[in-house]
C-alpha cells in the first residue's frame, strides 16, 4: 500500500512545484525602465521610473486606459523607491544615475514627499489637480539609492537602502536631516562592484533586505528607532533577487532580476511562483518590485512591475504592470498600505490555489486506495 500512495504524493508535490501561475499584463509603459510601486488606498497603483525619466504614474488596474502620467521629479533622471508614510502621502527617492556608465552623480539623489490627497484626473487621463511636491532632503554621501520603508508607529522617518555605499540611511521628513541608521558588510556591493543592498521592508520588528550582488536574502531585528539590535540572518540564498513583499504570514515574494517570480519561507525554502528564469520568453521579463491589492476584489493578487530585463530592446511590451493572482485558498490580512502592523502592505499567504488544488487531488487518490485495500 505504501508503495503506491508515496509515488502518488509525489506526484502531487512536483505538480505543485509545477504550477506556474498566470501573468496578467495590465498597461504597458514602453521605452521606460519602470522601478517601483506602492497601491493607492483608492486601489489605484503608483509607479515609479528610473529611466529615461524620473516620473510617478497612475495606473487603474481595473481600466483598459494607459497609465496616467501623474508628475516628473526635476532636476533627476530617475525615481527608485517608494513607500506610503501617511495615507495618501508618499515618499520617493529620485536621482541621477547612469545605466550605461553604472556611475552616479554626486549629490544628485534626493528625497521627495508626494502627497496624492487632492489629486484627481478626467476619465480621459488629463490630470485636473496635480498632486503636491515637496522637496524633503538631499542625500548629500549617498551613492545610489534604492529600496524604500518606513517602521510602523514611527511616522517621523524613512529609510533608504543604498546599493552601493552598502548603508540604510535614515532621512527625517520635517527637518531632512539624514544620518546612517545601519552599515553592514552585508549589504555593500561585491569586490566587483555589483549592486548590493536592493529591496527593502520592515515587518515586525524586523528590517528584511536582499543583497544582489551576493545572491542574498537577509532580515535583522532592529529597534523603534532603526538602529540595528541583532546581527543579520541569512534567510535564504536567493539568485538577483530585487525589490519584494512580504504577506501576513512572513513569507517574502521576491522579484528576480532573472525573470522571475520566487516565495521564499522563513526556513529558506524557495519556490518558484511565476515566469522563467533565465529566459527572454518568460511571463516576467524584469520583475523589479511587488505589492499587494488592497480591495477585496485583489487583496490576494500582487502587482509586479517589470522593466523588460535583458531583452528590454527586443521584446516589445515587455515594459509596465502586471497582476498575478494567487487565488481564494490565500489567507489575507485585511489592512494594506500604511497599516498598523506592516509597512509592507501584508496580503496573501503562503498557499496559492493551484497547489491546494494538487493536495486535493492527492488525498482523493489516498481515500480511493484506501477502500481498495480495505476491501
């Protein structure tokens, strides 16, 4: 009896390992290297471009429009990171830096406050009332910035990752001042000069970042304050890994600069959620960053936005925002955005419906089987 049921749920296992879940496209921003998001409490999605230009759009997931171009950031070239600090206010970094060179500008990157409470636009797109922009700090040693948070509870600051001074900073919102919160060697960039410290979140008394360079995903405990009161764990061993989201239950959906989508457990267990790595025909080409739905009707569904990758020049629409759907089997938390116990806007858990299908499947086999010997 043993003997048949194992192969069965291992079956089972690699179907759901398997299971590639759907890519949905929902607008495309063509010849842009889209960066970052963050959903709107209006359900309305914000995102950010590192090149050509340092813009902010709105997008309507629910619309067949384009995206609306909500403001340019002036003086930079790029906008990075993104978090929501108050509801409808937000913080973005922006700045000058080269892709092609891989140099920065020196004293080019800075911290903006976009506040979206009175914005409104025409059906058409044409934008009424823009939001209001104000100039917060300039990051004066800062080399490139990157990931974006805040703590929860602490409405006076955010932090920022840098990619390659390998620093959290710490940039006040009233006064600007900017201090380093952490400097660890975990998150400097690589003797060959690849980036470091990328995504960043905070969760629960815990600061969550991975290192590209290294292939790294890493969390520290950090007090109120953001200064560091443990050393890193290594969570994971994670391949380019780039901007992410964590969900209710603490597991992390991770962006892969290698075209894909990975869920990675506390115990470090990774699994692939979606596209192909290392394919310029993935269903992901450029993941960059990821965010939760905050109605009902998508609080289990993430938007990605994607930069086209490596294949950004060949592959038209590669550029934009895309949903995936992880299905009604996800346990959601019901806050999003700035909520009272996470500033990574927590929604799905770790099971998709896909792989509650499989399990189904299986103990249908194990119950059938079980008559059989029965008898």
């Amino acid at each position: 009896m043993y003997t048949l049921i194992l192969p069965l749920l291992s079956l089972a296992s690699t179907i759901a390992a398997a299971s590639e879940l759907t890519v949905n496209k929902i607008t495309d921003l063509n010849h842009f290297l889209v960066e970052n998001l963050a959903v709107r409490q209006n359900g309305q999605v914000l995102v950010t471009t590192s090149a050509p230009a340092a813009t902010l759009w709105q997008v309507d997931p629910t619309s067949d429009r384009n995206a609306t171009l909500a403001l340019s950031f002036p003086g930079v070239s790029g906008s990075y990171g993104i978090t929501e600090l108050q509801p409808d206010v937000f913080y973005v970094t922006a700045g000058n830096f080269s892709i092609q060179t891989r140099q920065p500008i020196p004293n080019s990157f800075q911290l903006f406050e976009v506040n979206m409470t009175n914005y409104r636009q025409r059906p058409d797109g044409t934008v009424i009332t823009p939001p209001l922009l104000r100039k917060v700090s300039t990051f004066s040693n800062a080399i490139v910035l990157n990931g974006l948070t805040h703590v929860d509870g602490q409405p006076g600051f955010v932090l920022a990752a840098d990619s390659f001074a390998g620093v959290v900073w710490k940039a006040d919102i009233v006064t600007g001042q900017v201090t380093v919160a952490i400097k660890d060697a975990s998150m400097g960039p690589t003797p060959n000069k690849a980036a470091g410290i990328n995504g960043l979140k905070y969760q629960s008394g815990y600061l969550y970042y991975t290192n590209t360079g290294s292939n790294l995903f890493y969390r520290l405990a950090i007090s109120p304050n953001a200064t560091a009161s443990g050393t890193p764990e290594i969570i994971a061993n994670v391949t380019k890994g780039d901007d992410f989201i964590l969900d209710s239950q603490g597991d992390t959906y991770i962006c892969q600069q290698i075209n894909s989508l990975s869920r990675v457990t506390l115990d470090g267990k990774l699994e692939l959620i979606a596209g192909t790595p290392g394919s310029n025909s993935s269903s992901l080409l450029g993941p960059t960053a990821a965010a939760w739905g905050r109605f009902p009707r998508d609080q289990n569904s993430l938007y990605i936005t994607t930069n086209g990758g490596q294949s950004a020049a060949a592959v038209s629409n590669s550029q934009g925002l895309s949903r995936i759907d992880l299905g009604s089997a996800s346990s959601t938390s019901s806050s999003g955005g700035p909520a009272p116990t996470s500033s990574s806007q927590p929604g799905a858990a770790s099971t998709s419906a896909p792989f509650s299908l499989a399990k189904t499947i299986t103990l249908c086999f194990v119950i059938v089987l079980s008559f059989l010997f029965a008898y």
